[in-house]
C-alpha cells in the first residue's frame, strides 16, 4: 500500500464554507480548516485556544451597549449602557461609583433601549458625540474617574431648509422701505443684505429702472434663495424692497454704500414696514428628526442623514465642531450636501479613513477632496451593495462595513488598478456559513501578548465571529467563538482587550477576554483556606470547572455563589468549559493517476507540532481517538502537568474517503497547534 504525506504548516485561512469542500482547485483550500472553533488564528500561521473570558460583572440593569473611552494611554474606560442609564468601568473592570455626586453608580441618560441598538457615537479628547434620528446630538463628558455628564450639544448656526410642504411654518413677507438721498442718475452703489454686498448698482431718474436694477441686484444675492424678492417705486427716491415665498425672513435692514456719486451727501436709509417670518426652518427638529450618524474628518464634525433629509452630509466649521454656519460659503465655513443619486440613498454610516467615507442603504461613497471645502465637497459613488446601520471599523488600512442583506462583510478599500477609486470586495465569501447577521463589530491592532490586527464581529445568534488580517502577509481568515448558552449581545475594546456583554436569560455580565484564564465568566483568585471558593453567584446553578495551579481538578455544581475546591493549590480558577475544535480540510494529493480527493484513504500516522500545550485530543473522521499524554509514568506522574512544546506521532486506524483529522480538548488547558502532518494510504 503506498503512502503519501500531506503537511498543513498554517492555518491562516481559518474555518471555510462546507459548500467549498470540493474546491481543491483554490489556494486557501490548503491553508484552511473544515472547523476553527473557540480557536484563535496567529500570524505566525499556528491556532491556539482563545482565550478564556474573565467575569467582571453583573449590571444591575441589563445592559444593551458597549462603548470604548480612551481619555489616554493610561485612562481607559468601559462605558455599558442601560436603558436610561450608563455604567463606567475604569480600565474595563472597576465600576465607578458616586458618578456626579449623584450618589449613583451610574450616569443618568435619556437614550432608551429601544434607541440604544441604532445610535452612533465618536469620540474626539475627553468627550463623545452620540447621534440617534429621534434624539437631539449629546456629548458625554469626562472631567475625572467619577465626573461623567451628558447633555444636548449647544449647536450654533443649525443649517436652514425650506422643506416646503404642510408642516412648514406660513410665511410672512418681511417690508422695508429705501429712502435715497441727494442721488443722481448714473449714481452707482452697493446694498449690503445681512452682511453681503451686492454688485454695483446703477441709480436712474427713470425709477421703474432704478427698482428693476435694485431687484435684480438682491435677486442675485446668495442668501435670497434667488426668488421672492420685489421692489417697487413709491416716487421721490423711496422704493418698497419685499422679501416673500422662499426669501421671507427676519431680515435685518438693507443698508447701502456710495461707489460713485455726484453727491458727496449721497445716502441710503431703510427702515422696516413689516416683519418677517420664513419658511425656511432649522434643518434638524423634533418634527423633521436629528442627524443619525457621525464623525470627525479633518477637524470638522460631520452629520449624515436625517428622517427628512437622509441622504444630505452637513460639515461643521473647521474647529468649531458645533457650528454650523455656512457664511459666504469660505474654505473653513460649514457645508451642506446632497448625495445625488436617482434613488434614496439614507446614510447608514460615516468614517475617517483616507477620505471621508460614506455608507448608504444602497451605495457605497467616498469624498475625493482634500481638504474638504464647501467650494469642492463631491460624494462620488464606488459601489452598490448597501450597508446595514452599523458603524463601520478601520483595520489594517481598510474600512470594514456589513452589507445592508446581513448575509455577507465587506472590505471597502482603495483601488489597486485606479487611483483614487475603491472598491467593496466581500472578505467572508469563504466563510458565509458563520456569517449571522451580525450586529457589532469592534477590533483590536496588536497587543502586549500578540502583533496581529483582529476584528470581532458579534452575530444575531450569539457568537462572535474572529478575522485575523495582516494584508501584507496575505492573512485573512476566519474563526468562531461561542459561550454555549450564554449569547455575546455586544462587544468592545479597551486598551486592545476584548470586553463582551453575555447574556443567559435575564441576566447580563460583563466579560473580558484574558490569556490568563482558560475557562468561561471565570473567576481566578487565590486558593481560599479550606477550599469554599466564593464570587461565583453569576454561575449559581451551572456545572463548572476547577483548575488549581494549573491543573484540571474536575467539575462541581455552584451553589449559593460558592464551590469546594482542593486547597492544596496556590491559586484556583474556576469557570465554565468551552470546547476548541480543529478540524482539517479533507485530504487531497496529487498523485500519478491524478488527485486522490474523492478515493478511500487511511489516515496511518498524525504528526504534531504543538506549543506549550496540555490535554490534546487526536481523532479522524471515522471517530477512532487518541490522547497524547501529559505526563510520563514514574517521571512526573504525580506533579502538576506543565505545558508541554515539541513534536508527537499518533497512530490512527480506518479507510475513509474524507480523511479529516480533528484536533480538540474536553479540559481547560492551553493549547496552540503549529503544524499537522498526516501519513496517507492510498489504494
């Protein structure tokens, strides 16, 4: 029987779609997995267990939001909301108390729990911008660990729209009477209009002509809408200006300056006859709705969207985030603008990448200015899939957003090929089996205990799903983690550590994922005299497991918030066990008579390079099993197994013609699988 080796050194493709079990004619066939769960990818090209996850937390209220605040390198904080509450977590793990000299433990909000699902936050310095269609733009301030406040931003300047229909407010034409004074034909002067000057205009002793000359000249004004403006002569030097339809406003008087003139004496006076209401109102209301999404770009705060108005970008003025004044429309003066597109493109999203990045229900954009003026401003259209109302992420140079379906993730980078172009390329089309409508996504760039950039998408059903991305490397790929009955809502990074909201039932906590601790919502202390292990009424009626020093010391049922352990131990760590699954990719070789992907095979020998690891399980696909040994009789046989680093032959018996290896755990004890080597018999 001739036999074959077919060696996987990486598994940097993570967890494959079942439906490409076939596609041995693809690349990432070879460097992927059949499964890759509770497992993390590294960029070396290994897979570990994740991490286990360190209890924090019970909210007292359930909580819905996870949000990051980093005031500096050392002042980090974890910000869980509530309905109509906010609890702050220092550093992620100590609750801050007395939070205003409320004494509260939490900040009192009016964003409800409904309203928290969908609203969109961006931090600058010490506060946060929260934007939500039915609420009014907040900032959340830090002064110090315990003085947190959230109030109504104080805009200034809001834009104005007239959006003509019946809720808008009945206009009043404003009146105002010009008086000229020792003027002569041909005379020219300028009006000047809230601040702006017209052109010149030429006086005539005809007056007809003199009123038509005046009204054209304030027609052409920026700031009358281009219409609703007449002037008529009243005789001797007197000409009525009315401002009605789109122009009416409260106007302040027209006031007029001398070009060229006979007279010295030459003077125009106004006063005001009727006063004016317009039909313009502020763009953002209760009645028209709020911005829905936001963020900063180059020093200027952004909007997007509105239940009116949902496909318009409003730009602040450059560094004075809350002003929004439009002025003479300078290069620092706010901006207003349109997505122009032959269908409603209500924008989901917004980011600061390269350029600013914008993300519609039906259209991916992008501002190719730089900077950004309101003479310059165009949002030109890159791609067509639609995005789901999710903040975008940046990772590793590119924008990660959902498609709008919830079935695929997508990539929205610049152009290889063109410049100044982008395209949406789907990064889960490998792996759109463990795609579930995912609904939060947040990434760590690199940490203390690992240099690789990860993205955590939180899925509708409860898990998370783990992209390791290193595009200079060519690492992309996919794994899922899962807490078994108890679901992650939602999830964030503090200080490049992942914190997780888990839910079972009525009960929310909060969980950081730690390399220190190796079972579920654990709790790691030192070993309690007499063995009661208290700090575990989160756990109160689950199985858990003990691990002393180390060691596996086997399960027990928690009871009142307590377990008895051995305390023999320094240190105890007790949890809930989660499961590590590797599985390979059916295997295929090359051989004389062709590929041998679909003949029986029998796997003889697994070899496995492993690293400072404990407690691994070897199976095939026909479910024959073999454990590698922790320990060496009459050599360590009594001591605490110590993680072990090197190289194992473990011999397997059965013909299949799937020929998968299995590579997983049933106690929690580290584990990272570098290499797999497999020795085939082939008929």
């Amino acid at each position: 029987m001739p036999k074959v080796w077919n060696i996987q050194s990486n598994f940097t493709s993570g967890e494959i779609d079942p439906r490409l079990i076939g596609r041995v004619d693809l690349a990432v066939y070879y460097n992927a997995c059949r499964q890759a769960r509770n497992v993390t990818p590294l960029i070396q090209g290994g897979m570990s267990r994740r991490d286990g996850s360190e209890f924090i937390d019970t909210t007292a209220t359930e909580c819905i939001r996870l949000l990051s605040f980093q005031f500096s390198t050392e002042e980090q904080y974890l910000l869980a909301f509530a309905d109509s509450r906010c609890y702050i977590y220092k550093d992620g793990t100590t609750l801050q108390t007395n939070i205003a000299g409320t004494g509260n433990d939490y900040l009192t909000t009016s964003i409800t729990a409904a309203q928290l699902v969908d609203y969109d936050f961006v931090q600058t310095a010490d506060y946060i911008i929260g934007t939500h269609p039915e609420n009014p733009p907040v900032q959340i301030i830090r002064t110090s660990d315990t003085f947190w406040t959230i109030t109504t931003i104080p805009l200034t300047n809001v834009p104005q729209f007239d959006y003509d229909d019946g809720d808008s407010p009945a206009p009043t034409s404003n009146i105002q009477t010009l008086t000229f004074a020792n003027q002569n034909t041909s005379d020219r002067f300028k009006l000047s209009l809230d601040g702006i000057l017209s052109e010149e205009i030429i006086y005539s002793n005809d007056l007809p002509t003199t009123a038509e000359n005046i009204e054209s000249a304030l027609y052409a004004l920026p700031n009358t809408a281009n219409s609703g403006v007449s002037v008529l002569s009243s005789g001797g030097g007197v000409y009525v200006v009315t401002f009605s339809g789109s122009s009416a406003a409260d106007w302040p008087l027209i006031s007029g300056a001398a070009v060229l003139t006979q007279s010295a004496s030459f003077s125009v006076s106004a006063v005001e006859t009727q006063a004016g209401v317009p039909r313009d109102e502020d763009v953002w209301s209760a009645g028209r709705g709020w911005p829905r999404t936001t963020t900063f770009h180059e020093g200027r705060l952004w909007f997007g969207g509105s239940a009116s108005r949902p496909q318009t970008l409003w730009g602040s003025v450059v560094n004075d985030f809350f002003n929004f004044d439009a002025g003479r429309a300078r290069d620092d003066e706010g901006i207003d603008v349109t997505l122009d597109t032959d269908q409603v493109n209500a924008i989901q999203g917004m980011i600061s990448n390269r350029s600013l990045q914008v993300f519609t229900t039906g259209q991916e954009f992008f501002v190719p200015s730089s900077p950004i003026t309101p003479e310059n401003v165009a949002i030109v259209s890159q791609s067509n899939f639609g995005s789901k109302r999710v903040r975008p992420i940046t990772i590793d140079g590119r924008t990660i957003y959902f498609q709008r379906t919830g079935k695929a993730i997508r990539e929205f980078s610049e152009s290889a090929d063109v410049s100044n172009q982008y395209k949406s390329n789907s990064i889960t089309i490998l792996s759109s089996h463990i795609v579930v409508n995912p609904i939060r996504m947040t990434a760590t760039r690199g940490s203390e205990n690992i240099d690789a950039n990860y993205a955590y998408f939180v899925n509708s059903d409860g898990t998370i799903l783990v992209y390791n991305v290193l595009g200079a490397e060519g690492i992309v790929g996919f794994t899922l983690w899962d807490m078994g009955d108890y679901l992650f809502t939602d999830a964030a990074v503090v200080n490049d550590e992942l914190f997780g909201l888990v839910a079972n039932g009525s009960s929310t906590h909060i969980a950081r994922m730690n390399s220190d601790r190796v079972t579920d919502l654990g709790v790691k202390k030192a070993t309690p005299v007499g063995g009661v292990f208290t700090g575990l009424d989160h756990l109160d009626g689950e199985t858990v497991v003990i691990v002393g020093d180390g060691a596996y010391e086997g399960t027990a049922v928690v009871s009142g918030g307590q377990v008895t352990v051995d305390d023999d131990h320094t240190t105890t760590e007790v949890g809930l066990l989660f499961t590590p699954v590797i599985e390979t990719m059916p295997l295929n070789q090359a051989l004389q008579n062709g590929p041998n992907f679909a003949e029986p095979k029998k796997v003889n020998r697994v070899t496995v390079d492993f690293y400072e690891s404990l407690g691994m399980i070897i199976k095939n696909s026909l479910g024959y099993t073999v454990r590698i040994a922790d320990k060496t009789m009459g050599v360590n046989e009594f001591d605490n197994p110590t993680p072990q680093t090197g190289r194992k032959d473990i011999w397997l018996m059965g013909w299949d013609n799937i020929a998968t290896v299995t590579i997983t755990q049933e106690e929690p004890v580290p584990m990272t699988i570098l290499t797999i080597a497999v020795e085939v018999g082939v008929q």
